[in-house]
C-alpha cells in the first residue's frame, strides 16, 4: 500500500473534474500537500496507508470555494448606511469614512476577520481591491489563503495615497514585492470608470501588461451610478 500523509474518509466527495465524478461515500488521500488520488472510501482505503486519518462523514469533501469580488476590511464597516442609493452610500457614508478611519491597521484586521469568515464558509481563495493592499496581503499570507489582490487607484485621494500617481506607485511596489508568490497574485486596481479618468485607466492598463498581471476594475455598478464623483 502507498502511504501518503492525510486520508480525508467518508464524506461526500464531489471532484468537480470534466466528468463532473461524485461519490456519496468517498476520500481524498493528500502527500505533501498534493491530492494523489480520489474515489470511493473502499477503494482509497484499499490503497493508501496514512498517519492521519479525518472522518468526514455526513459532511463534504470538495474543491474551495472562490470569492470573485472583495474589499475584505470592509468588514469592519459591516451594516453602514444599508438601503441607500449607490452614488448616497459611497459618497455620503463610506469614503468619508474610510478617508477618516482606514489606516494600515485596520486593513489588516479586517483582513483576518474576512478570512475567518471565508474559511468558515468554504471559501480558499478571494479577489480584492482595497487601500493598503500590501497589508492585506501579508495578512492573506499569514493566514494562508490564496488571493488575487489589487491596490486601488483613484482619480482623487485615496486612505493611503494623496494622488492617483501615489496609488500608482504603491501598486508597482507591491507587484514588484509580491509577483511569484505562491499564495498572492498582485493586481492593478483602477476603482471604477466613474472613479477615474482615461489618463489614469490608460496608466493602469500600461502597468498591467508591463508586469503581465490581471487588472480589477467595478463595471456593472456603473449603471446605478447617477451622480459624480467627489471630487468632480
């Protein structure tokens, strides 16, 4: 029998392969952080030896889930100025009080509350575009999970930078800081198109395909957005 180093047996395995396989009473058996092999409890059991054995009965065994769109220390604003129009909430409530309140420290916080949260959930992998982004990704490193993660660029001062050349800068610097990382895949972050201008949309797209990196950017809440920006 081939040992491996965990056996996930007895739960409802779903693979999400192209056959799309599932099996009501399966395992997963792990060797160095790698999935060997996956099938019925029987047949793995029948296979594969290992130290650590966690019964997964009456529970699912499946791929992480994927949070697409983030602003992970947002949780800390949780429930602020609920119901309101978009262009009312973001004006009016959030960006003043994210100029006021966020800070490095509280990204990072917010950061390991919305992790907690994901991992409960099932989610191993989030996308983010937020302030101090460098600090959320150490955050994401250190509690291990995996994300893509923008550093946001506005056409009017942003928490952690006084112009969009700044929060260009910022940006550079941590794709430079974090390209390759095995968890973290930097991102370029232009806010919205309400929230930019061509100029500075066409400086975020040169510095994406500079560093062949993805670039992040809010669409569809452009056709609730009746009113202009705040600095406009």
């Amino acid at each position: 029998m081939q040992r491996v180093d965990t056996i996930f047996s007895g739960g409802f395995v779903l693979t999400m392969n192209d056959r799309f396989d599932a099996y009501l009473y399966g395992s997963v058996a792990v060797k160095d952080g790698k999935i060997i092999a996956v099938g019925s409890a029987v047949d793995i059991a029948e296979q594969y030896t290992a130290k650590t054995v966690i019964d997964c009965t009456g529970q699912y065994i499946m791929p992480g889930l994927i949070n697409t769109h983030t602003h992970v220390p947002m949780t800390l604003l949780r429930a602020m100025s609920d119901d309101q129009r978009l262009d009312v909430w973001l004006n009016g409530y959030i960006m003043p009080t994210e100029r006021e309140f966020v800070s490095a420290e509280f990204c990072r916080v917010g950061t390991k509350l919305a992790c907690a949260e994901m991992i409960r959930g099932g989610v191993t992998t989030f996308t983010d575009m937020y302030y101090f982004e460098d600090d959320i990704a150490t955050a994401t490193a250190e509690v291990g999970m995996r994300a893509v993660l923008g550093e946001t660029v506005l056409k009017f001062p942003a928490p952690d930078a006084d112009s969009y050349e700044e929060s260009l800068a910022l940006a550079r610097t941590m794709i430079e800081k974090w390209r390759g990382h095995p968890l973290i895949t930097p991102a370029v972050a232009p806010h919205a198109p309400y929230s930019n201008t061509e100029e500075t949309l066409r400086k975020c797209t040169e510095l994406a395909l500079e560093f062949n990196v993805p670039l992040i950017i809010h669409i569809a809440d452009c056709l609730l957005y009746t009113s202009p920006s705040p600095r406009d």
